[in-house]
C-alpha cells in the first residue's frame, strides 16, 4: 500500500485562517504586526524565500519590510542596524535571512536580535526553552513538523524517532519537540557510521541535510512517518528532497513531498510566531 501523502499546503492554510482571524483582531485594536526580514547579500534561493515571507504577510494583512543590504555590509554596521529595529517599538519580529556572508558571524548577528523579536526562534535563550519544554519562540521548521504530525495524527510517544542532520535550524530543534513529546531519539549526521541501522528502526525518520534522494526506500521502516525538509534542485532544474519520494512512497506510512510538504508549513509557523510577538511574547 502507498503512503499517505501528507499535504503540507493544506495544513497551512488551515494555520494561516488562524492567524489572519488573530491579525484582524489586533487591528481592531490598532495593532498591526510587522515583521522585519534581513537579507544580506544576492542570494538567489535567499531571494525567493524572503519574497514568499513578504508576500505572506501582506496577505494575511500584516506589515512586512524587507532590509537588503550588500555582501560587503560590515559585521558592527550590520549589529547597528539590529540593534535599531530591537528598539523600535513598531516592529514585533526581526528575522535574519541565512546563510549570511563568511565574514559576519552568524553566532552574534543572531543573538543580537531581540529575544521578544525573535520569530526565527534561532536565539540562544529560544533553543534554551525549547529544550526545557518552556514557551518560547520554536524555530518555524521544526514548529511545522510537529504541527502536521499532529494534524495526521500521528502520535510520538513511545515512537523512535531518527532525525538526520544536526543544524540548529533544523535538526537540534526538532530532535528537541520530538524528545519532550515523548519519543526516544536518535541524532544522526555525516559522522554516523552505518546510517541505514538507525533509519530502519525509525517510526518517524527526519531528513535534513540538503543532499538529493539520500534516504533510500532500503533504509526506511514499513509503515514509517517520513519527513523531508531537504529541498535540491537538480542540473535539469526540478525540485526534489532528501528522500528518493517515488520509491520510499511505496514502502512508508506516510511522507510529505518536496514542494509543497514542510516548506508551507514553515512560512506558516512564522507567520504564527510574528503574530505571538505582536501580542508580547
């Protein structure tokens, strides 16, 4: 039997008629969320995810604002301009594109953002309540991964769960949701030996590592819960995630598909987070 596929874009769009209800609230009361994405640099791919965040925001009636500055901004310029929007009482969250150039450092341009402000979730403090299982800001990827397990019901405790990928995006966050709501979790990475012993006895596998069709039907559980975050373009321009989808469909329970899986679900969790710091963290 084929997996059920699990339909991020209709998942979402259920979140954002929350989220635009929630909006139009606050406008009742003559607030207006507003939402501040940094890009630095011309990335392209950072180009078009930063358009789609805008985009969403102004949808949703928010306010949005996009700061681009250039590759070469210098690392204190960069924290000046930071520090500008943390005190601007107008702007409820800040969010810093990445990748960034190599020469800021991504470790103090992202604690520079304002706790309260921090949507992206990716602060030092946020990571530290996420792992104590506080409320606070979760990073929007791993926010939407738990939300459409939930949404398929697909209950995580007593499951094992195998996240691939150890970033602080993505992978530390989600092992982190996963653990508290019960799961046992195993961390695997480039250093893992053997990654096939592990992914087989996986429940839920979570693929994030950004490397084309690496998770094989082979290395997956019958009936297992896969969820890909890796989003490759191919040399012939198609999109595909870090499971061989066609192959793996066949033998998982359920799996989410590259487009349209995880990805509107992110933007959808920072939609809810934008709105969360609008009403005071």
């Amino acid at each position: 039997m084929a997996a059920k596929i699990v339909d991020g874009e209709k998942v979402a769009s259920k979140i954002l008629e929350g989220v635009r209800a929630d909006v139009s609230e606050l406008k009742s009361r003559g607030i207006v969320p507003k939402l501040v994405v940094i890009q630095v640099g011309e990335d392209p791919a950072s180009t078009i995810y930063v358009n789609k965040k805008h985009k969403k925001c102004i949808e949703l009636g928010m306010e949005s604002e996009i700061k681009r500055f250039p590759a070469q901004i210098e690392y204190e310029e960069l924290l000046l301009q930071i520090r500008k929007l943390n005190e601007d009482s107008k702007v409820h969250g800040i969010l810093v594109q990445l990748p960034l150039p190599d020469h800021l450092s991504h470790k103090q341009v992202l604690e520079t953002v304002a706790v309260e402000k921090d949507v992206d979730g990716l602060h030092p403090y946020s990571h530290g309540k996420n792992i104590l299982g506080k409320d606070g800001f979760v990073p929007a990827t791993p926010k939407g991964i738990m939300e459409l397990l939930s949404a398929y019901k697909i209950k995580p405790e007593g499951k094992n769960a195998v996240v691939i990928g150890r970033s602080n995006i993505v992978g530390k966050p989600v092992a982190s949701l996963l653990l508290n709501a019960g799961c046992t979790v195993t961390v695997c990475h480039s250093k893992t030996k053997n990654l096939a012993d592990f992914t087989k006895r996986a429940d839920i596998l979570v693929c994030a590592v950004g490397k084309p069709k690496i998770v094989k039907a082979s290395m997956v559980k019958k009936g297992a819960a896969v969820i890909d975050v890796g989003i490759n373009r191919l040399k012939d321009g198609k999109l595909v995630g870090d499971v061989d989808f066609k192959a793996v469909s066949k033998k998982a329970g359920f799996i989410t598909p590259v487009p349209g899986g995880v990805g509107p679900m992110t933007i959808a969790s920072l939609m809810q987070n934008t709105v969360k710091a609008c009403r005071g963290f």
